[in-house]
C-alpha cells in the first residue's frame, strides 16, 4: 500500500479562455510574473497589436509558415479565429511539461474544448468580463477592427458566453480588478493541487 503521507504532486495545466474582449491577454501577462508557471506561447497569423512582444504574447507566423506548421504536424490544436489561424505548438507543451512546472495556456473558446478532449484532467477556466456592456467597450476601445470586424466580434463572443458550463471554474475580469482575477485563480490553482485524485498531465 502507497504512503498516505507521501502523496504525489503533478504539474497543472491550466486553460484560461473565454470570448474576445474579456481580458484574457491581460490576466496572461500578470500571471507569467509567477515564476511557478511556464506560459505556453500560441501560434497566430494576425498581427501584433500595439505592445505585444513575438515570443512573449504570442508568435506571429506568416500564413505560410503556420500552413507548414500544420503540414508538419507541429501543432497539439488550431483553429480559424476571426479570419485569422491559431494555435498551440507541440513543443511548447513539451517544454512545458518538461519544466516541472504548473503550465498556463491561453486559448479561445474551441480550442479550450478541442484541449479538453486532448487532455481530460485539464483545469479549463472561462474568464468573463464584469458584464456584456463592458466587454463591448473593451472590443470597441481596441480600435483593430473595422465596423463589420467588430460585430462579428461581438457577435461571436455572445454565443462564446453561452458555453461557459463547459468550463471547470468562472472567473469575472471586471474593469479594474484585474488583481481580483488573477487571485482566484491562483487560488484555483491552489484548490486543485490538494484533490485527492490528482494525475499526470499525458499527450
């Protein structure tokens, strides 16, 4: 019989997704101030917006090189996103699972479900905006899209909202509490790695 005093500890893998507009760069770029999490970087053919940083936001591929990604067989997920490809590089996870780690990764709302099926003891986390109001401001103060962009945005997001009960855990980015967020989910984190039936991240 194992020791009950001398219970394993796995690394995590966290999913925070949830439609566009509710924060989810944001609550990225203040968790990898953790040094206990490895951040997965994904993969997209859009372009930077203003202060995003290739290799630390994201990494931004031509067309053709994420079509060779794709041929290659690189990817764990991607998918089409407002005109746009994303997705998640094999070797990120890789390295990820490798550091030993707690891993975050950022996804939208049909990769988190493609990931779940990858990856059934994944923590997903849909992450919300405070109300549907200020997740539209948040869309509209971007000023990246054109009017049509911007409604298939909105468009898109409201039917996102609709799959949160496929989530794990809800947590609200409300306009300037930014801190709340990022405290529950660290203390999700922190709630997950004392269930008693943890397991191993396998791909």
């Amino acid at each position: 019989m194992s020791d009950p005093y001398q219970r394993p500890q796995y690394p995590l893998l966290i999913v925070i997704s949830g439609p566009s507009g509710v924060g989810k760069d944001t609550i990225a770029r203040l968790l990898m101030e953790n040094e206990n999490f490895y951040f997965v970087v994904t993969a997209t053919t859009r372009p930077p917006r203003p202060g995003e940083v290739h290799g630390r936001d994201y990494f931004f591929l031509s067309h053709d090189d994420f079509a060779q990604m794709i041929e290659d067989g690189e990817l764990l997920e991607y998918a089409v996103v407002y005109n746009d490809f994303k997705g998640v590089p094999k070797q990120q996870i890789r390295d990820a699972l490798a550091s030993g780690k707690d891993v975050i990764m950022r996804v939208d709302v049909q990769g988190a479900a493609t990931i779940r099926k990858l990856i059934p003891n994944a923590v997903c986390i849909f992450l919300t905006a405070g109300s549907e109001e200020g997740m539209i401001k948040r869309l509209r103060e971007r000023k990246s899209e054109s009017p049509e962009g911007l409604k298939l945005r909105i468009a898109t997001a409201r039917q996102e909202m609709k799959r949160a009960q496929e989530f794990d855990y809800w947590v609200v980015n409300a306009d300037a509490a930014q801190d709340d967020a990022v405290r529950q989910i660290l203390c999700i984190v922190e709630a997950e790695h004392h269930r008693v039936d943890q397991k191993p991240i396998i791909l």
